[in-house]
C-alpha cells in the first residue's frame, strides 16, 4: 500500500471509529491498491524469470574451446616445431638433396635419439624423419663419394641441413676439412636387412653402436626376480637377471634378449605383451 493511500486511510479513520464507509473515493483508493499490487506481482515475475534466465545461462554448455591436436607418439618437437618420423614402409626409395654436415669429439660416447651409444667411428647418422634403423647411401655432389649410413640419432636442426654424419662417414666422402658439403640423400632399406645372414663380427659391426635389451620388471628382492625370470622363461629364451644399485639399495632387473637393432628388440617387446607381460620396455643394454 503507497503512502498516500495510508494517509487517507489514516484520516477516514479519524472521522468515524466505525468501519469506513463505502464511499466513490474509497473505491478508487482500493482500485488503485488493487493496481499497485498487481503491477508488484508483474514486477516480481519479471524478476524471478530474469534470475532463472541468468542461472541457466550458467548451467548451459561453455563456450567452445578448440582441441589442440594430438602430436603422434613418434613425433618430437624442438625449438616450437613439430617433426613428424616417416614410416619404415614409406621411407623405401627416400631420395634428398640439401647439406650434410658431421659431428664428432663432442658427443663422443653420449646417447644417440635412439638410445644408443654414439661412436664417431662408426658408420652412423643423425636425420630429422627418416625412421631409426634405415640405411641410407650419401653422395658428395662435389667429389661424387659415397658412403652408406645407419640412422640412429636426430638432427641436424641447422636450417638447409639434411642430414648429420659421424666422423668416420664425413671422412670417408671427404668433408672433414669444409666441414660441409652439397649431397644426395638414398634411403636404401634397413638394418634387419643388412643383418639377415650375416656374421655379427664382420665388418657390419661399423653401422652398429649400441645394443638393446627388453626389460620386464625390477625386484629389491632377488628371489623374486628368479621366479619372475622362470616364469618369462616359459615364453622367450635367453632370459637373465641384471643387477644395480641405486642409493646404496641392489635392484634385480629381469631382462629378455640382446638385440642389434631397434626394430628386433620391439618385435620381442611386442611378443612378450601379447603373451600378458603388460609392463615390459625396450631400453639400452647399457642402461
């Protein structure tokens, strides 16, 4: 009720202590309350919507934030840029022209992208994409020298670079003093094959640095690891039990294989957990 109407209520009331009489002039008082509360009713609707509005608005889908796209398990990044590996099926017939150049001293006996050992005497490379194990032919386009590589590392990310030689391939198509040269690039299949059929001693070994293993599990108990040991032995050979101590506790890690190249230690790795070894790993046999 307005002001007004109270005060005008107030002096009906005065006049007569009796109920107020029905006048033209009360009606009109009670049309305009009538009017005032129906206009707050109205009010409080508006209101009650508005609020509901504004609550559901919050309960309603968010705004849509792009999905950032995944990178594969294969592919790396460095300096905020993707590199993308080339599948072994696809890198057959690879062919590039660009710059080589070589390093040496420097990363001399330091883990390769692979995993490896790096051995500047071996006949090995570093390449962004090709995929690790791929054997690759290399030609001065200056002397017409050539040199046939394993890829085992990454690099060189140097632009116009292509490709990284060890020390013993920059020599053998004589880029050591220039420190680069103009080449040509043949992927010319893999190290499986070159392995197939050939005698681990011989002169094969200059393309090979560092060897592989599959390691299945670590115990802090040895009998553990022997029993562990007996149950993979039941699927793979040459299974053995490798010890090491860290932060003065001897750890028991159980092992399966050595391998020469990448690509046989995953294809054990692979066997072992479709045969229910969920946790096994390819690593260095030198880790």
């Amino acid at each position: 009720m307005s002001y007004l109407e109270v005060r005008l209520l107030r002096c009906a009331r005065s006049e007569s202590p009796q109920r107020t009489k029905v006048t033209p002039f009360t009606n009109v008082l009670h049309m305009i309350s009538r009017q005032n509360a129906f206009c707050s009713t109205i009010a409080e609707h508006i209101t009650l919507i508005i609020v509901v509005a504004a609550l559901l608005s919050g309960c309603g889908p968010e705004k849509s934030i792009p999905t950032p796209i995944a990178h594969s398990p294969d592919s790396y990044e460095i300096e905020g840029k993707t590199y993308q590996p080339i599948k072994t099926d696809d890198a057959v017939g690879f062919r590039q022209q660009g710059t080589a150049s070589w390093y040496g001293k420097k990363f001399h006996e330091k883990k390769t992208a692979n995993g490896e050992v790096y051995n500047m005497y071996a006949m090995t490379a570093a390449h962004k994409t090709l995929p690790f194990g791929t054997m690759v032919e290399v030609r001065n386009l200056e002397n017409n020298k050539t040199a046939i590589v394993r890829i085992n590392d990454r690099g060189p990310f140097v632009r116009e670079r292509i490709i990284d030689l060890s020390n013993a391939a920059a020599k053998k198509i004589d880029m050591i003093k220039n420190g680069t040269a103009p080449v040509e690039v043949i992927a010319i299949g893999t190290d499986d094959d070159m392995l197939k059929g050939v005698n681990t001693d011989s002169s094969a070994n200059n393309y090979f640095t560092g060897d592989f293993t599959v390691q299945a599990g670590s115990f802090a108990d040895k009998t553990n690891a022997e029993q562990y040991k007996l149950k993979l032995e039941g699927i793979a050979g040459d299974v053995h039990i490798s010890p090491f101590e860290k932060n003065g506790i001897t750890f028991y890690r159980v092992r399966v294989g050595r391998f020469r190249s990448l690509k046989q230690a995953r294809g054990r790795e692979l066997q072992l957990i479709q045969n229910g070894f969920d946790n096994v790993f390819t690593v260095a046999w030198d880790l």
